[in-house]
C-alpha cells in the first residue's frame, strides 16, 4: 500500500484495521452501558445506585453485548 511517499506493509495495514475496529467496538459498548444505566431505575440523580461492578442487570447486558459480538 502507498501512503503518500511511504509504503505501509500489509500486514501493518491490517492490524491498524483491527486496532481501530476494537477501539471502536469498545467505544459503542461504552455508549451503550452509559444509555442502559441512564434508564436504570437504580440510577440515582445520574450515579447508578448499585455501582457498576455489583449490578446484575448491566452484567447480564453486557455478556448480551458480547454475546452478539460472536454471532
């Protein structure tokens, strides 16, 4: 591949493709935990009420998420 007056191997390419893709997927998974925690009936004034790591709901939610990144 031509990058300009630099040539970038295929290999390198693909794996920039890949790192961005993750960065990305983990972007969305964020947006998605913070939009599923904002309609939360334990989200107290903003704060989930629970704390993130004790709640089953948003566990079960992102196990679905991860779920769907297999299929």
């Amino acid at each position: 591949m031509n990058n300009g007056d630099r040539m970038v191997d295929a290999s390198i390419a693909y794996t920039a493709i890949d790192i961005a893709e993750q960065e990305a997927e983990e972007r969305m998974r964020q947006k998605a935990v913070k939009a599923y925690c904002s309609d939360c009936c334990c989200t107290v004034v903003g704060t989930c009420g629970i704390g993130a790591d004790d709640c089953v709901a948003l566990r079960n939610f992102i196990q679905k998420l991860k779920d769907n990144e297999i299929d």
